[in-house]
C-alpha cells in the first residue's frame, strides 16, 4: 500500500474567497500532481473505472502524469470525456470513482479528480490538443441543449463523422455549466468556454437563441431540415416551489433565476446592469449543490445567510466538499428546520421566514429518515430575501410539441439505457431523463446515446 499521505490541494482562504468570485481551489501544480499520482497502485482490475458514468482509463492517464508525460495523460482522458477540465472540479468523485479506490479501504483514496483537472488544465494552458483526423459521413445529427449532456453526445458524434448541430436556448454555449455553476467553482472564460471552443474545432456547429418548441420543432428538424436524429439534452431547468404562504412575496427567488443572472448575465461584477437583491439576510431552502453555490453567491454579494434544510446533516445531498467551504465561509446552517410561511412588509416585501423543527422518523422511498414536524417548534428567521432550491423539473414545451414522445407524471421523457424514446429516431438524457443529477451522469447518458445514434444510422 501507498505510504504517501493524500497531497492537499491549495485553496484561498476564507475571509478572502468569501468576498470575491475567483475560484476558490487553486489545484495541484506540477510537482504536487506528480507525487500524488505516484499514490495510484494501478490495480490490474481497477474498481475505480467500474464507478466512472464514463469508463475513463483513471490509471491509464494516471500512470502517464507519474512520468510527466502530460500530453499522454490528455490523450487517454480526450478518449473518454469531451470536459475533462470540467469534471475534474465539479463531479462527485467522493463518491464514484473515489469511493471504489482501493487506498480508500485504510486511508485517503487517490485524489483523481484533483488529477483529472490538473491534465487539462495542463492542455488548456499549454493549447495542446489530440490530432484527430475527423472524415465527414455525409450524416446530419441535431442535438438540443448545449449542457453537459448534449456538448458530450455531441462531441462523440464528430469524431465519428457526423455533422452535429447543437440548438441552445439562451445566448451563450454552456447549459448549467454556463448559467448554474458559479465562476468561483467553475470559471467561465478560463474552463467553459475553452471545453466548448474544442467541440467547434471538432466541426461542431452551434445555434444560440433557438427554442425548440417555438423557434423550431423537432418533427421540423426531421422533416424539414435533414436531420436524420435528434438528441434532446434540455436539461430540467423549470423550478419548483414549495407552495406555502406568502411564496409570492417581493424578495423571493428560485436558485435557476438567482444563479442565472449572477453567472450567464454577470450580476455580479460592477460593469454589468444585471439587477439581482439577495437581501442584508437571506435564508436558502434546500440542501443539495444548487443551494450551497445561491447561498455562496449570496454571501459573495453582501447578504448574512441561511440554509434551511428539514433533515440533519448527514442527509444534506450537497458534496462534501460544497458543504465544508460553505462552513469555512461562515455560512448558517437551520438543519431540522422547515419553512412553514414566508413573512412580508406592508409593501410586499420579505421580511422574515417561519419555521418548524423537525425530527427524523422512518426511512422513506429515498431510504433517507423522513423528517416530521415538532409540534409548538415554531419560530422565525429574520431575512429580506429567501431563495428556493429545492428541485427543478423539465420544460414542458419540448415534450409538448413533439409529436409521439412519452413523459412520465413527473414530466421526464421517458428513455431507455442508450437514451431511445418512444419516437423514432428521437433520443434523450441526462436531467431531461432523470431529473435533476450531476454533470457527469448527464455526461455519461450523452455518451451513450452518441453510440447508440451511431448504431441506428449505420445499420438503419
């Protein structure tokens, strides 16, 4: 076994990061990856790889950076990702790849997300890129929404020689990685854009301010405009509330509108009008990634925070790592603690939150306690703005104009493993499937049905 202790990575510190939007991890450098890398055991059967939604080669590339050859270690994670740089900050290693290394079983495993940004940080800031010979097929492919998901499938379908069309809603590439994940956790302009322009130099054409449902329809894209498929990876960017009291007030937001404007629209730096309120104090119900990076923004922009959550710690589905850093920047965490009323002024606007304690009883269908209400625990939170995360669904209009697709009661599109649905030659993944999950679940559901498109055509 590995006698090296894990290499931590470098970080701002708190007081610091909390009142700015630069990135709050600074990775590892040369010579800390390489002594981290030399951690790996490069297990004959890795158990790593069986946990990866994508399949990626972790001691493959691994073995590579030990050597200090990068460019190697690049080549083998172009195979299996088209976002490495993206997945190495934002993925849940902890709990996929991580999880199953067999160092973790005594100590601390391999840092292989920390591994897999340092290479393509590495290509990006080096503008090294895999040769790759692309011979066009003469085939026509639209991909709706230019998320994680659909920049994947696509990707994988221009290296195979298809023509790709990607049709995005809004006015810039990205989905959530654009308009969801702040710049602190994900930097636009060093990591997103430059994964994006990758995918264009691969011969992948991309539309923005095209809303399918309106702007076109995907019965029109086969029709009409030649496609011979269509993969849709919308995502779920449609949010719910949870229907109490005063939920309608001046001052409450979901997390989706929160978020867009501070990251797509650029909210927060002084020579952009987007107008955006979090309030002196505001409290964020939920507990997932989503309401740790509206309550991180929310500090960033001057606002005492509060995350409401009704289950206890252990049961926060945020990552480990959002939960720890949001600590360390003095966030307030009411765990056990459900809203009950949203409280306003004679103007309309928030003034407070009431809440009730909980207490865990049984498992539910999630396997998690359920939590149930305390009786006479109410009490109130003062705040001036409250921001709701407490889920997304999908869009209906997609699903709704398109002629022969099936949804289930929750308003997903129903699709097999390799993302076929009910209508021919339409396929679909990621949250869009799913609802709300991570990048690379969505990742890997594009990757599938990348192959899958691949099938139908050839053999068609």
């Amino acid at each position: 076994m590995s006698k090296i202790d894990r290499v931590p990575v470098r970080e701002q510190s708190p007081d610091i990061r909390r009142s700015n939007f630069e990135e709050v991890s600074f990775g590892y450098n040369e010579e800390e990856a390489v002594l981290e890398a030399s951690r790996c055991l490069n297990c004959k059967r890795p158990m790593c790889v069986s946990k990866c939604p994508v399949s990626i080669d972790i001691p493959g590339f691994i073995s590579f950076v030990k050597e200090r050859n990068f460019d190697k270690a690049y080549e083998i994670l172009s195979k299996y990702t088209s976002l490495p740089a993206v997945c190495g900050r934002v993925c849940p290693q902890e709990v996929q790849c991580e999880s199953k290394c067999v160092l973790g079983i005594r100590g601390e495993p391999v840092a292989i997300g920390k591994l897999e940004r340092f290479v393509a940080d590495w290509a990006l800031e080096n503008n090294f890129k895999v040769d790759s010979d692309i011979v066009f097929n003469g085939h026509k492919v639209a991909v709706i929404g230019s998320g994680p998901s659909g920049l994947t499938c696509a990707g994988d379908l221009a290296k195979l020689g298809y023509e790709v069309t990607i049709f995005e809603a809004l006015h810039e590439a990205g989905g959530v990685l654009t308009y969801g994940i702040p710049e602190f956790r994900l930097p636009k302009d060093k990591v997103v854009k430059p994964e994006v322009d990758k995918l264009k130099d691969l011969g992948v054409k991309i539309e923005t301010n095209v809303i399918v449902g309106r702007t076109v329809t995907i019965d029109e894209l086969i029709s009409e405009e030649g496609f011979e498929a269509v993969y849709i990876g919308s995502g779920a960017g449609l949010p719910r509330f949870m229907n109490i009291p005063g939920e309608n007030a001046k001052g409450v937001f979901s997390a989706n509108e929160f978020l867009t404007r501070a990251n797509l629209m650029k909210a927060y730096r002084d020579d952009y009008d987007t107008p955006i309120k979090p309030g002196k104090r505001t409290a964020v119900v939920g507990g997932g990634n989503v309401a740790m990076d509206a309550a991180r923004t929310a500090l960033r922009l001057g606002s005492e925070v509060y995350i409401v959550y009704r289950r206890s710690e252990e049961e926060l589905p945020a990552r480990r790592e959002e939960v720890h850093h949001a600590k360390e920047e003095g966030i307030n965490f009411e765990l056990l603690t459900n809203p009950v009323e949203i409280l306003s002024d004679e103007n309309g606007w928030v003034k407070g939150i009431r809440c009730i304690r909980m207490k865990l009883g049984e498992a539910d269908s999630s396997g998690r306690r359920r939590p149930v209400p305390i009786e006479d625990s109410e009490f109130v939170i003062d705040v001036d703005s409250v921001i709701m995360s407490i889920g997304t669904t999908p869009n209906p209009l997609i699903s709704s104009t398109t002629s022969d697709i099936e949804t289930n009661k929750k308003g997903c599109i129903i699709a097999d493993d390799d993302g076929r649905t009910s209508k021919n030659r339409v396929f679909a993944g990621g949250d869009i499937v799913t609802g709300a999950a991570t990048v690379i679940l969505a990742m890997g559901a594009g990757k599938s049905a990348a192959k899958a498109i691949d099938d139908m055509i050839k053999n068609k």
